[in-house]
C-alpha cells in the first residue's frame, strides 16, 4: 500500500510538471516565432507556434499566429496550408483590415479571393407611430359631427436580420408597441365627446427585404412583414364637455377583457441603411406602414358593460387600426458567412 501511494504521487508530480513545463513552454511562443521567421528560420517558426495556439490565447494572439502561419506557408509555397490558416485568421477576425505595407503581395491576393459578409445580425429598434384606422361599421348617433384623430403610440424591440443572399434578407422582430385611438365627438351647442384608448400589445413580425447600394457606405431598402400583435392591456378614458350648464365628466375603464387577443397584420418600409464602421454595425432608419386585418373590440363584448355606456353615452365602433411608422434600429452582426 505504501508504494503504491509513492508511485501515485510520483506520477501526479511529474504530469504536473510536464503540465508547468508545457505552457513554460508556450507562453512566449509568438514572440519567439515572430523572431525565428524575421531571421528566417521559417520551419522552425511554424513548428515553435503550430502547437501552441490555443483558448488560452488572447483573440488578438490568436489572429497574429494565424497570420504568421498563413505568412510563413506562403513563403514555403504551401497553398493549401496557407489557406487553412488564413480561413481561420478571417473566422476569428472578420473585419481584418489588410496591409500591403505589412503583408506580403501573396497574402494579399489570396485574401482577395474570400467574400466576407455578415450573415446574421441582431439589432435595437425604438420609434414611434401614428394610427389613423378605418372604420367597418358605426354605432354612434349620426346626428352629430365625429371624426377619428390621429393618435400617436410607440414602439421598441429587437430585430433579427438573416442576410440570405448578399442583398437580400429575412428579418424576425419582437416588439413591444403602444397604439393609441383618438375619437372626437361633437353636438354644436351641447356638447362635446373625446374618447382615448392606448392598447399595449406585444408583436411578433416575419418578413424580407431587399437592398440597393447609393454609396460605400450608404443603401436604401424596401420590403414586406407579416405581424401577429398580442395584446396585453387597453385602458379607455371618455372624456364629456357640457356646455349648458358647463361642466366636465371623466370615466376610465380597464378594457381589456372586451379587445380582441390577437390582432393579424401586414406591413410595407422603406428605409436607409449606414455604414457605421468595418466591423459591420449598422444604423436603419426606415418609414412603414402598417393595416390590421381584424377590428380592435369584440363583437359579443360591445355592450357587455351597460353601467360605463350610460355614463359615458358611447359605443365603440368597429374599427381597423392603421399606422404609419418610424423607426430608428442600430444593428451588429453576430455571425459571418465567408466564401471563396
């Protein structure tokens, strides 16, 4: 038993101090290749780093062995070599500015050779919007003057781009939106009727879009979504001025009960896209336009609650949102695709 446990820790001593010897060993490896291949000594450059990449390096550390590897292929006329390390230079830096002054003119035209483009990016989005619906039917008294205002809400969430073909794209947005409804209401004389609703909802987009280039560093854009709004709470103010005697009535209610759950939509925008910098961040700003399919109440709830009617003397109509938009979404890309 005794030497079995001597044996046991002589083997844990020597692992551990092949271990120590082992990242000793690497610790200056790019330096020291970095020198063997500016005196050139190319294969012991290779060989003194070839081993030594790992995920203890830093990325930085690893794009430069990389590069030196991919650098010291190319001057042993090892192509294929030299390609495998130049893939995994732009796998781990995409955005790799090239030198002339640095690179050799071989590296160079072999870098040439790959297309490099961003192939998913994950953006921000916040704006705003202005609903001007449509009414399907009406269940005000016609006898006075009424109109519907346009009513500004908002939006913001998270866009998903997955850029299919290098300018075109499909796009995913998740979003929380505010819409407001604005309803004016006006007897001449006796009286006059404001009703304000803001329904939050919560929306899901799918949809495309399709890229033209102005400049370097400017596109503009044009495409098409399909849109699932959640809805998850509507808050109604009715507000009544009376002229004769004056006086003011105010009644609020929770309607959230008496709104369709799911509101269906589709959407068209146009916007520009701006280069920020080589990494691939962008800045869209795009306009749109947005129609609801359904109606916001539900029939059988329309007039479920007599006690607010009576104090209000309103009844909601049926009627289809309809908003135009703004947007403004900084975006970045999280994965590449490249080519060659």
């Amino acid at each position: 038993m005794k030497r079995l446990k001597i044996i046991l820790i002589s083997i844990s001593f020597f692992a551990f101090a092949f271990n120590v010897h082992g990242d000793n060993d690497c610790k200056n490896a790019l330096y020291q290749a970095n020198k063997l291949y500016e005196t050139g000594k190319i294969q012991e450059a290779i060989t003194r780093l070839e081993s030594c990449i790992s995920d203890e390096m830093s990325k930085e550390e690893i794009s430069e062995a990389y590069k030196l590897l991919a650098s010291a292929f190319s001057d042993l006329k090892k192509n294929e070599e030299r390609d495998k390390y130049l893939l995994l230079l732009l796998k781990t830096t995409p955005n790799y500015q090239k030198s002339p002054n640095n690179d050799s003119k071989e590296i160079t035209s072999a870098i040439n050779q790959y297309t490099i483009r961003p192939l998913l990016q994950v953006g921000v989005k916040i704006g705003g919007n202005i609903n001007n619906p449509i009414i399907s039917e009406s269940y005000s008294p016609v006898d006075f003057t009424q109109k519907y205002l346009p009513a500004v809400g908002y939006q913001f969430g998270l866009n998903l781009d997955y850029n299919l073909f290098e300018k075109t794209s499909l796009t995913l947005g998740l979003s929380v939106q505010g819409l407001s409804i604005k309803h004016e209401m006006i007897d001449k004389g006796n009286w006059k009727k404001n009703y304000n609703e803001l329904m939050n909802t919560y929306n899901v987009a799918f949809g495309g879009l399709r890229y033209i280039s102005l400049k370097k560093n400017l596109s503009a854009f044009g495409g098409i979504d399909f849109g699932l709004g959640i809805l998850n709470m509507s808050k109604v103010n009715v507000k009544t001025e009376r002229l004769s005697p004056k006086s003011i009535d105010q009644q609020s209610k929770d309607a959230t009960l008496e709104r369709n759950k799911l509101m269906p939509n589709v959407g068209a925008k146009l916007g520009l896209v701006f280069n920020v910098n080589d990494r691939g961040a962008l800045i869209k700003l795009d306009w749109g336009f947005t129609a609801y399919t359904n109606t916001t109440v539900l029939k059988d709830k329309r007039v479920t609650d007599s006690e607010f009617i009576f104090r209000t003397k309103y009844i909601n109509d049926d009627i289809k949102p309809q908003l135009m938009t703004l947007n403004i979404t900084f975006s970045l890309p999280v994965a590449y695709k490249i080519s060659k």
